[in-house]
C-alpha cells in the first residue's frame, strides 16, 4: 500500500555527485584551522617583508618562545569553547599557582617536586571548583570564572605582600631538585642562531595530546556535542557535566604548566595585576576558529592562532615599529578572524546537497 | 479509547507502549484530557491536529519530558513512570523532536553515533573507529532513503527532512521499540516530506511502533494505520485506516476546525449556557 509511493520519489533525487575538486574545497574550509594557518602565512610574509631578521633562527626562535606559553592555554581554552563555554582563569592561575609553588619552596623548606605537585593539586582544584560550579549552577561560565580570576587575583596579591612583603617572590634556584626541574621545564638547545626552549615541546605535546583527543576519541566527540546540542547530547546519554568538568581540570592543570615553565626560566614569580593575558588565550582561541558558541573550532587552530599572535608581537617589535601598535594589530586579526570563521560557516550551512 | 480496547480483543499483538485516560494540566488548564492511545508494533498511529491542540503536550508525554497527572503509561503492559527523556529513551522510547537532536557543525557519522562511538584499542589509547562509524552512518541513511551521502559531511548541509532521517536512522540503528517523530513545523518540500514519510514507513516495517505527530491529513493517510485526532487537549476522533479514505480525514481534521469555531460562537451568542 501506502510504502510503495515514497520509495518510487525518495531517494531518486539524492544520487548525483557532487564533483571531486568542489569536493575537497569545501573539506578544507570545513576545517576550522584554515583560517588561522591563512593568517600564519599572510602575517609571516608580511611582516617578513617588513623585517628580514624575522625568518633568521634567533627570530624564529623568539617567535616560538612567545607562542608556546600561549598556544599551550590556547589549546585548552579551545576544547572548552568548542564544549560551549568559556575559563577567564587559566592565566591567574598560572601565577598564583607559581606563586604557591615558589611559596612552598622558600618558606616551608619542601623540596621543588613535591611543591610543583601540591601546586598542582591546587590549581585541579580551582578547575574543579570552576567546573562543579558551572555544572551545578547552570550559570555563565563567563561570571563563574571571572569571580575565580578576581578571587586569585586578590588572594596571590594579598598572600605575597603578607608572606615576603612584596609582590615578588625570588630564590628558588638551588632548592633542592631544582636542577632536575629546570632540565624538565626550562632546558633550551641552541640550533644555528637561535635558542630553542623546552617550553616548545611541550605546547607541541599538549597541541598533539588535545587534536588527538578531539578527533580521535569519544570524549573529543562528546565535546562538540556538549557545544554543538546540549540538550541533544544530554539525551543521548553524552556525560555532559563529566565533560565539562574534566575540560575545566584541563585549563587548570594549563595553566599550572605554563606557569610552572615560568617560575622556573625566572627563577622566581612576579605576581602583577592585570586581565591581559587572560584574555590573549581566548584570543589565539578564537583566531584559531573556534566559535564562542561552542561546537566547533579545532586545537590546531588555536596554536596556529598563538602563531600568529607571536609572529605580530616579534615582526612589530623587529620592524622597529612603536609597540605599542601591537593591541590595535590584534584586534584587527581577531576581527578579521571573526569575519572569517562567520564567512566559513555560512558557507557550510549554505551547500546544497545534490 | 473504546477502539483501544476493542483492538486488542481481536487478537492482535499487544501494545507496545499503551496511554490510559493520561491528562496533563498546565497550571489549571488541561494540555490533555483522559487521552487513551496504544502504540503497536509495525504500526503507525498519526496524531492529527490543529496548533494548540495537545500535539505536543502528547509527545513530550510519551518521550518523558512531562508526566501525567492523571492516567499511566504502560510499556508492555506494565506501568512506567519516565523521569527523563533519557529513561525514556533507554527504555527504548526514541524521540525525533523538531529540529533539536542534530549537532549543526558536527559531521553526519559524529552526529549518528553521538554517546555511542564505536571505539577500537585498548584503553589509554582507545579511539573511534572512524572507518566503521562512516560506514556504518551511511547505511543506515541508506536504508532510510539517503543513499549517497558523505558522512564526513557536516549535518548543517543536510536539508530538513533529511536531518529528521539521520534521528530516525539513528533510532533504528540503535535499537528503538518506540519511534515518536514530530513532524517540523518548517517548511519543507514535497522531496523532503517524502523522504520523513519513507523514513518512517522503514521504521514500520522493521517493526517499530510507530508515533507521527503531524498536521497533514494527506500525509499522515500516506503512511498511516491508525489516525487518532486530537481537539482541546481531547481525543476527537480514533480511526482506523479502514474506517477513512483521505477525503474523509482531511474533512474530519477540518471540519474539527469548523466545529469548533461554531462552537465558540454559540457559546460568544448564549452566554448563559
């Protein structure tokens, strides 16, 4: 009866193809890194124009230096905007972790490991506390984090002012395992002019780690789901609060890395107030293609956007131009960026399927 | 609801998931009053009506989005309580809403298979078996009638009706016993509708039991077994495919239309009564 007429005009109009090379173009625009690494090559070239030294090995090497710090919250700042929400910590984090570390050291006499690992711990519980909040609460990450950064923020100000009596913390080298901890977090290797940091091979580990983690695995898929339909994912049995909270974990235990590589190329921890840096990751983030809407962007992307990031800040400063040019630089990218990830995506949500 | 009870005395299959006498109020206004329907296997039963009608009030029922205060749902003949649409559906209930369960950026295979990726390796190092899930997704668009398709794709390119195919796919994949689809109210084409339509007659014949929510009598005629129509939150009408041909239920589902406007202005003319 009635099942005999939908087979004969269903599937009739779906078989054409559509062409190989149209194909493959919108692929690559579909790959939310695709701009970022337009935006490493068109920023590279110019401002390789602008100053030659930039492509030498000493600035490449500096280049590198400046991104891998980024490009190491990047990446976790970009998992948790692709799970729709959103950590204005991680760089406070960093330093008031740091600073817990340095603390730890000079003051109670523990040797480096064991204070890198309590410090640790304390900066997976500020991402605990962040993500059972957001979970629990349902209230803007935005908020809930903004409240953590201005509570770290204050509390590492107050507690080194308290305990040193100044906002710097110094003193560390020659604590004991302090050599070990150096080889592991701030070793360099000197390649034709430039000198390489270890902080390089970490960002690439933690660029690797996290792009395999999305692409490859069920959590990385219940990410998207988590951004991309949340209420659609809770349906279908996605552990969306489990998601969250273990992403907000990831920018902690970020944010611990990035300071702990700090604390240890200086020596010590300067605790300065300002909401800079935590808006640089969601920056790079977002240059990489990731949408503030969650459900999409990639973790390649937000270290290429770190490259680009780095790339702007060495060409200005190479290029002999006023620094001080280098926010308003930014801003454009982010823009352009923006404009950009809109452009794509309208584009996706535009092919017809024939 | 006398036809429910009648069917089952013919010696036909047992319901699958059965409603009896369900009502649901929103604060003091009934969504639906005493409504009695009984879901087979291999059947479609097409719940007809205008906007405002209880249509959806009924499918957040069955899915477990809302819980009756009077009446019971049975599933397999005993009675369930679904807390959540996630007990309902591992219970078996499978729920296509409007637009909702589609992720737009994510590709089709991520979209079939989301919370519940097939995986290969051992654990520290398990992945998605990516090669399994795209083919996997692809046949079962296949089988619902979208052959063809690249599930690399990202379900933002799919159109509407195909969407509600990847849920419906979806829920056969995965082993539904209840298939409540909600027919968009968007527009779509004729292409598009017939695509849902063919969808859910594959559902049918896997032996499914089958819900379609939809506003269309021509359609709903298409593929249905059982029309029941709904007015006011009512069961005006419960029919069987026998019992009307489509000019009878397209005059029925609007001439419920023309009743009740009639009965508004009576009551607008005599007050009193």
């Amino acid at each position: 009866m009635s099942s005999a007429r939908p087979a004969a005009f269903g599937p009739a109009a779906h078989v054409a193809p559509r062409a190989a090379g149209r194909r493959l173009l919108d692929r690559l625009l579909a790959r939310p890194s695709i701009g970022a690494l337009l935006g490493v090559l068109s920023v590279g070239l110019f401002f390789a124009l602008q100053a030659p030294g930039l492509l030498s090995a000493g600035g490449v090497a500096t280049i590198l230096d400046i991104a891998a710090p980024l490009g190491i919250g990047g990446v976790a700042v970009a998992l948790l905007l692709i799970a729709g929400q959103f950590d204005l910590s991680i760089g406070v984090v960093a330093v008031s972790t740091s600073l817990v570390t340095a603390l730890l050291v000079t003051e109670s006499g523990l040797g480096t490991w064991p204070a890198l690992l309590l410090s640790l711990v304390v900066a997976l519980l500020v991402g605990a506390v962040n993500g059972l909040l957001v979970v629990t609460t349902g209230l803007p990450s935005f908020l809930v984090t903004l409240a953590t950064f201005l509570v770290l923020q204050g509390g590492s100000l107050a507690l080194s002012a308290a305990i040193t009596g100044s906002s710097r913390v110094s003193g560390l080298v020659g604590a004991p395992g302090w050599e070990s901890a150096v080889e592991v977090f701030g070793s360099t290797a000197q390649l034709g002019g430039g000198r390489f940091r270890i902080s390089l091979v970490w960002w690439l580990l933690a660029t690797a780690l996290t792009t395999w983690l999305l692409w490859r695995t069920r959590f990385g898929n219940a990410v998207f789901g988590s951004g991309g339909a949340p209420r659609a994912a809770r349906e279908l049995g996605v552990p969306v609060r489990r998601t969250t909270v273990l992403l907000f974990l990831g920018t902690a235990a970020a944010g611990w890395l990035i300071g702990t590589l700090g604390l240890v190329r200086l020596g010590g921890v300067q605790v300065d107030p300002a909401l800079g840096a935590e808006i640089e990751f969601i920056v790079v983030a977002v240059i990489g293609g990731c949408l503030l809407t969650g459900g999409y962007g990639s973790t390649v992307g937000a270290s290429l956007g770190a490259l680009v990031y780095a790339v702007a800040r060495e060409g200005i400063s190479l290029a002999g131009w006023d620094p001080r040019w280098f926010q308003a630089f930014l801003g454009l990218m982010l823009l352009v960026a923006l404009l950009a990830n809109g452009v794509v995506r309208r584009r996706l949500r535009a092919v017809p399927r024939s | 609801m006398s036809t429910a009870t009648a069917t089952t005395e013919d010696g036909r299959t047992p319901p699958v998931l059965e409603l009896r006498g369900v009502t649901v109020r929103f604060g003091s206004v009934p969504a639906l009053s005493r409504v009695s329907l009984a879901l087979r296997a291999g059947e479609v039963t097409c719940v007809l009506g205008e906007n405002g009608s209880g249509k959806s009030s009924l499918v957040a029922v069955v899915s477990g989005l809302l819980r009756p205060v009077e009446g019971e749902l049975r599933l397999d003949d005993r009675p369930v309580r679904f807390r959540s649409p996630q007990q309902a559906r591992s219970r078996g209930i499978a729920t296509v809403w409007q637009d909702l369960a589609i992720a737009p950026l994510m590709s089709v295979w991520r979209n079939f298979f989301l919370g519940a990726e097939p995986t290969r390796g051992q654990w520290p190092f398990r992945r998605l078996d990516v090669g399994r899930a795209e083919e996997i997704a692809a046949q079962a668009m296949a089988r619902v009638g979208v052959p063809g398709l690249d599930p690399a794709q990202p379900a933002s390119a799919l159109q509407a009706g195909e969407r509600q195919c990847l849920a419906i796919a979806r829920a056969l994949h995965f082993g539904a016993r209840v298939l409540v689809v909600d027919e968009p109210t968007a527009p779509m084409t004729i292409a598009q509708r017939a695509l849902v339509l063919q969808s859910v007659v594959t559902a049918r014949d896997s032996g499914l039991a089958v819900l379609f929510v939809t506003h269309n009598p021509q359609y709903a005629h298409l593929v249905g077994d059982r029309f029941l129509l709904l007015g006011g939150g009512r069961v005006a009408g419960d029919l069987t495919r026998a019992d009307v041909d489509v000019d009878d239920l397209t005059r029925l589902v609007a001439g419920g239309d023309e009743l009740t406007r009639l009965g508004e202005s009576l009551r607008a003319a005599h007050p009193d009564r």
